[in-house]
C-alpha cells in the first residue's frame, strides 16, 4: 500500500500542475507552487530515503498509514485549489479590474505606499543589525542575522514584501535605472539575509517575491518551461543551502573563489545529503509527529491555532508567562508538534529541535483526519485569493503574491508559521491602502468588496 499511496500522490502533484496551466491558464496559478513542494516531501524524500533505516524507523503498516494520510492531505489541497478558482480563466487579452481603473495620480500613490512600507522594514533590519554590531559581525557565524528584543520588530521586516509589489504595480511606463535600484535594495532583508545566513524561506520569499510581482504587475506570466527550470534551479539552491548551512558565512571557505568547492562538487554533496535518511526529514519527522498524535490520542483541536492568532500577538512584557498560563507551554518544543508532553526524551525517536512536519502532520496533530477537511479549505483560500487577483487587482493581487511567496513555509512547515507571518505582512498594508484609497480613489477601495466576480 505504500507504494500505491506514493504513486497516487504523484499522479496528484503531476494533475494539480497541469490543471492550473491547461484549465487555469496561469503558471502562478498557486497549484504551481504547493503541488511541487507537496511532491518533494512525500514522493521525492521517501523513495530516495533507504529502505532499512526508515523501517528502522516505522513499521510498514505505519508508513502505509501515513502515506495514506499524505495522500488524502495533498488531494485535498488540490482539490480546495480547483474548487476555490473555478469559474475564471487567466486571458492574456483581460486585464484586471483596479489596473482598468488607474489613474497615473493612483500609481503614484501606489509607489508611496510601497516605500512607506519599504523604509519601516528596512528601518527594522537595519536595526536588528546594529544590535549585533552591524553587517559584518551579524553574518560572520553560522545562521547568522540581526536581533530584536520583540517578535514584532523582527516580524515586521517583511513589510518589503508588499512594498515591492506595490512599487512595481505603480512603475512606470519606462522605469529609472534607479527605481530598479531601489526595489533591489528593498528585497535585501530577504534575499540576502536567506544567502548569507543558509535560511530556505527567506531565500525563497526574496527570489519568489520579486519574480511574481514582476509578471503579475505587468499582466504577463512565463512560459512552462521556463517555471519548470527555474523552479528546479531555485529548489536546487534551497537545498544547497540546507546542506552547507555550517559552511555559510562571511569570511568561511566555502565562499571563497579559490577554496571553496566548485559547482559540480557542491551539486553532487547536495544530492548525496538528501539521498540520507535522518529523523529531521520533513517526511519522517512528519510521519513520527503523526503517529504519535495517533497513539496517545493527542489533538488540540484548534487550541494551538487559536493561540497563536490571538495569544502569541500580545507582547511578552506585557504577558511574560501567557503560553503558561493558558497551557500551551508545548509551543516551545518543534511549535507543539510533539503533543502536549514535548519531550522529544520521552520518544523512540530522537527528534532534532526544529524540526517541522510538514502541512499535512501538522493538520493531523491538530484535527486528527478533522485535518484534511481544514486543508481543502485553505487550498479553497489560495485559489480564491487567486481568482481575486485575476479579476480584480489592487490590493488583492498583493495579498495574493504574499500568500505565495509564503507558500514554502506552509507545505513544508506549518500552518503557524504561515499565519503570523501572513498577518503581520497583510494587516498594515490593508490599513495603508484603505486610508490612500478613501482619500484619493474610492473606486480602489470598492473594488475590494466580497461580491464575487466571474469571467470565463
């Protein structure tokens, strides 16, 4: 059953793909970007995983049960992605509703919002990295970065993300050299903080970020050859990242033109790492938190989730003893995947702190089989956030391209370290739109009411 479960589970990673570029017409369909990932984690990981260390592991009737609990949770995901983005097609002759109605005076307004946003996540970065000395002393060690007494101050550096969508919705017609300069520096606290300090989602939010806004800002999208190589191209570095991450740094050898490996060696260590089986794999970590979840009957049931939408925003100095007080003292541990016990000591399996189980064992950790109905509604999200974005702009296609470029964080993690993140980037740019729009374009504000719009 194994076997057939991760066959069915490509057939429905492969389908999702060419649904949203055949049906939907949109190679930034969100199909595009989950299904992918979804396939790396539960087809990609387990048949390169070697056999006798993962029975060693799991027994098979386990690993039949969690792979059929995948199966379920990426169908589901594809099919909430179908059900949410039915009824529109992508037109290339088509454009959206809040890019009919602009004015040159509302672009403008656009590149100020952006740069508005812009500066106060840049201000953010900068100052997390003079908490450390600067630049230099914050990457010249392993997973390196700056520092911030406050999750906010550090959370809210992603505010570039909207603010590049926002400078490249109101460019020009022929941009300055330096406009371009500019969106560049804004992507820094992504793209290079993800380089320097060996860190996937940033890396994957500053390159996803900037070439998303780009075809979508001007209504066009890339062909499917160039998705698949490029995506494989990114997917590459994001491993490559995770393999070296101990070598990563300012000033280390492997940086070094004359030291470090050339790119045939690090592609050939990086293919031989992930071809290794250990207890911190998406796969097997999220197979263990499962089966746990099943054996001692230990759900949250919603607690987790509603505790970090509503407990973990108040600060800490506020509440310093909030998660304790409310029971929740698991979050500490892997964000409460390991159950309510969090004692990775208490286990069979030695499981490494940080570790992530993916969408779908977090949702079963959560709701049990409960689980996959939740996820088919958060595909639906995805899907109609994208069919908001097609059919109406604005500020849609901008919480669209940031539930995107979130992705990654998403599949391969788990819900809450989408949702926070999620909130913090599009709760201030909402504000900020709808106090441009109420003072100089009404009808961009209207364009964001919940009536649904429908095109073939």
């Amino acid at each position: 059953m194994f076997d057939l479960f991760t066959s069915l589970i490509f057939a429905v990673v492969v389908g999702g793909v060419l649904w949203a570029v055949w049906r939907g017409r949109d190679t930034l369909h969100p199909l595009v970007f989950l299904m992918p990932t979804a396939g790396y984690m539960y087809v990609i990981q387990p048949i390169t995983a070697d056999p006798e260390v993962l029975r060693s592991y799991f027994t098979m009737a386990e690993l039949s049960f969690v792979q059929g609990l995948n199966l379920a949770g990426v169908a589901a995901l594809a099919l909430g992605c179908i059900w949410g983005s039915r009824g529109i097609r992508r037109s290339e002759h088509r454009v959206d509703l809040h890019s009919y109605l602009s004015t040159s005076e509302w672009r403008g307004k656009l590149r100020v919002m952006g740069g508005i946003l812009g500066c106060v996540g840049l201000f953010l970065y900068a100052y997390g990295l003079f908490n450390v000395g600067g630049f230099l002393d914050a990457y010249n060690t392993v997973k390196g970065g700056g520092r911030a007494s406050s999750g906010y101050l550090r959370d809210f550096t992603l505010l570039v993300i909207p603010a590049i969508v926002l400078l490249l919705l109101g460019r020009h017609r022929q941009p300055p050299i330096a406009y371009w300069v500019g969106v560049g520096v804004l992507n820094t606290p992504l793209l290079v903080h993800g380089l320097l300090s060996a860190r996937r989602g940033p890396t994957f939010m500053g390159v996803a970020t900037l070439i998303v806004s780009w075809y979508l800002s001007r209504n066009q999208r890339p062909s499917i050859v160039s998705v698949l190589l490029g995506g494989a191209g990114v997917g590459l570095l994001l491993l490559v990242l995770v393999t070296f991450r101990g070598q990563i740094y300012l000033g280390s050898s492997f940086l070094s033109l004359d030291q470090g490996p050339g790119p045939s060696e690090v592609v050939s260590r990086t293919l031989q790492a992930q071809a290794q089986t250990t207890s911190g794999s998406e796969f097997v970590y999220g197979s263990y938190a499962a089966l746990q979840a099943r054996e001692e009957g230990d759900h949250y049931w919603g607690a987790r989730y509603l505790t970090y939408a509503f407990i973990r925003p108040i600060p800490r100095f506020l509440w310093p003893t909030k998660y304790r007080d409310v029971g929740m003292e698991s979050l500490f541990v892997n964000a409460g995947t390991l159950g309510r016990s969090a004692d990775p000591e208490a286990t069979y399996l030695q499981v490494p702190e940080g570790a992530a189980p993916g969408f779908v064992g977090d949702m079963y950790v959560e709701f049990a089989w409960g689980g996959v109905v939740v996820i088919f509604f958060l595909g639906a999200g995805f899907g109609l956030l994208w069919r908001r974005a097609l059919a109406r702009g604005g500020i849609w296609r901008t919480v669209y391209i940031c539930a995107l470029v979130l992705s990654l964080y998403f599949v391969a993690q788990t819900f809450e370290a989408v949702l926070v993140r999620f909130l913090v980037i599009t709760v201030p740019t909402a504000m900020l739109w709808h106090s441009y729009a109420n003072r100089y374009a009404p009808w961009a504000r209207a364009s964001t009411s919940t009536a649904d719009v429908r095109a073939v």
